[in-house]
C-alpha cells in the first residue's frame, strides 16, 4: 500500500502531502486518521494479485492445439477459482 495514495483517498481534503504532515488547499494541517488510512485497500490492487495466480496461458492453448477439452477446461477453472480468491474491488 502507498501510504501517501491511501491519505488522498481517505482524506479528500489534502491536497500536499510533505513528509509525515498533510495539508488542505489553503495549507492548514491536516489530522489524518490512521486507522482509516491503514484500513484503506488500493481498488485495483486485486488486478496484480489474480495475474500473479493465473496459470499460464500456455497450458490454455496446448490444450486447444491437442483438442483436449479436459485440459481446456481446467485451465478455465483455475482462472475462475483465482477471480473468486481476489475478486474485483477486494
């Protein structure tokens, strides 16, 4: 997690982040909330995480190539169970 993206998106008042102080558009500190920052899930981080999972899609089309309608089919199960681990906007 980017800590300075999770005090823009949980604090939308801050406008410039300089070190560990936050402030608003007319340069008053702001208070951050930590727990709220620290509790703060990037919405696309599950995009990196699913990649990192899905088998290669070698195995997709080397079953494709053979007519192995098994293989091909357990490719597409293993990507399904890997968008079910990390589905969208978790």
């Amino acid at each position: 997690m980017n800590k300075h993206q999770a005090i823009y998106a949980t604090h939308t008042n801050v406008v410039t982040i300089r070190g560990d102080d936050a402030f608003d558009a007319q340069g008053n500190q702001v208070t951050i909330d930590i727990d709220a920052v620290n509790a703060w899930v990037e919405p696309e981080a599950y995009k990196a995480k699913r990649q990192a999972e899905y088998p290669p899609f070698t195995d997709y089309l080397d079953g494709i190539v053979k007519g192995d309608q098994a293989q091909v089919q357990a490719y597409i199960d293993a990507c399904l169970a890997v968008k079910t681990k990390y589905p969208k906007g978790a």
